[in-house]
C-alpha cells in the first residue's frame, strides 16, 4: 500500500503559501490534533496510525512532537451527547487548529466536511492514507487519545479502558452490561442506554405514548370512554 506523501503540502509551499497543517481526529471525535511539520525535517515512516502498530505510533508520536508544531483538543461525552458525533468532531477539530502556535495558512482534513476556519480548507476523504501532514496528526491523535483512556482506566477499573481505549468490543460491552456506565461513556450510544437502563433507569427519559388514553387526556387530546 503507498504510504501518504508531502505532495499537496509541496504544492501550496512552492506557490508560497505556508503554513499548511494536518488534521485528524482519533475516537471519531473525543480527540483531534492538528500538526504542521517542517518540510525539512519530516521523519521517516510517517502513515495512516491504523495502519502501524502502537509502539511504531509510539515511536512516531515522539519524532513529530520533536520536530513539528501540533495541538491537541478534546471533545468531552457532555458536548457529544448535546451536540451530536460529528458536530462534536468538527468542533474539537477546529479548537486544536486555533490552539496552534500559528494560524495556518491552509489546512487539509481528513473526511467529508470542511472546518469553519479564518483560512483555506480542504477536505481529503481517506486523507490520513494519502496526505503526510495529515497522517501525521492522526498518529498525534491517537497516541494521545490512548494515553487518556490507560490513564482513565485507573479512575474506572474494570472496564478495560486499557485494553481496548474505549471502542466496542465485546470485552467493553460485557463489561458495560455488568457495571453500569462511568462518567466517561456517551450517554445516548445504544450499548450505553441500555446499560443505563439496567442500572440507572431513573437517568432514561421514556417519551410518552400519546396512543395511550392517559397520555391523549394528558395532552389535551379529545377521547370518546
């Protein structure tokens, strides 16, 4: 598989217009980071962090942060819950590229949907398998989003949060299923509702059915007894 290349990053530099971050959220949403990396000092080996393994990750995340201007922002389970996964992304996204040291001159994310930005955008679907800069923040988005959940797994014990850094695997869900929610879940994901359900139904709001004769009376709606 052809690893991402500096070519758009190259494009816009030679045209002078510098400087060109990389965005990239892990988690789809908790964690965004943004890196701009020197074009001459880019460390070799840079790729997709789903395609390395986490001590490569490991190993890259500390060459980038060593040679590059990055930021890091986080979207937390309240804003999601509120706002919805993607806004809640686009945000976090959007807060690290104003939390560099330097507002880009153009910034390139990964997916569909533009930043609300005061510079140029560009949306690369498939962008952290095609663009360096981009590639780059995913593994910086990553790693940190990893770190968090291990630390995270101390104030939560049993969930696994180190194991799985918080993703819907059946170690997570049956652990879920067992002790409830933390802090830490979204509220409103289906596996989450459920485990609430179970042992925090005071927390679920059940909508109320307006084909029941109560609630049509309660709701001022005529009905013939």
């Amino acid at each position: 598989m052809t690893p991402p290349n500096f070519r758009r990053e190259r494009a816009l530099f030679k045209r002078g217009v510098w400087p060109v971050a990389g965005c990239d959220e892990a988690g789809r949403g908790p964690l965004a980071g943004p890196v701009v990396l020197d074009p001459a000092r880019i460390p070799r080996g840079i790729d997709d962090s789903k395609r390395l393994s986490p001590e490569k990750r490991e190993e890259l995340f500390e060459k980038i942060c060593a040679t590059s201007a990055f930021a890091v922002a986080v979207a937390s389970p309240a804003r999601i819950d509120r706002d919805n996964i993607l806004r809640a992304s686009l945000w976090a996204l959007a807060r690290a590229v104003h939390a560099l040291p330097e507002m880009p001159k153009h910034v390139f994310v990964d997916g569909r949907d533009k930043l609300a930005l005061p510079c140029d955008c560009d949306a690369v679907i498939g962008g952290d398998g095609m663009v360096v800069s981009i590639a780059a923040a995913s593994i910086i988005a990553k790693v940190t989003r990893d770190r968090l959940m291990s630390a995270l797994a101390k104030d939560c014990p049993g969930y696994g949060f180190e194991q799985h850094k918080g993703y819907a695997v059946p170690e997570h869900l049956e652990a879920l299923d067992r002790l409830g929610p933390s802090a830490h879940h979204r509220s409103f994901f289906a596996p989450v509702v459920a485990a609430r359900q179970k042992h925090q139904p005071w927390t679920v709001t059940r909508e109320a059915d307006l084909f029941t004769v109560e609630a049509s009376i309660e709701a001022g709606i005529p009905v013939a007894t």
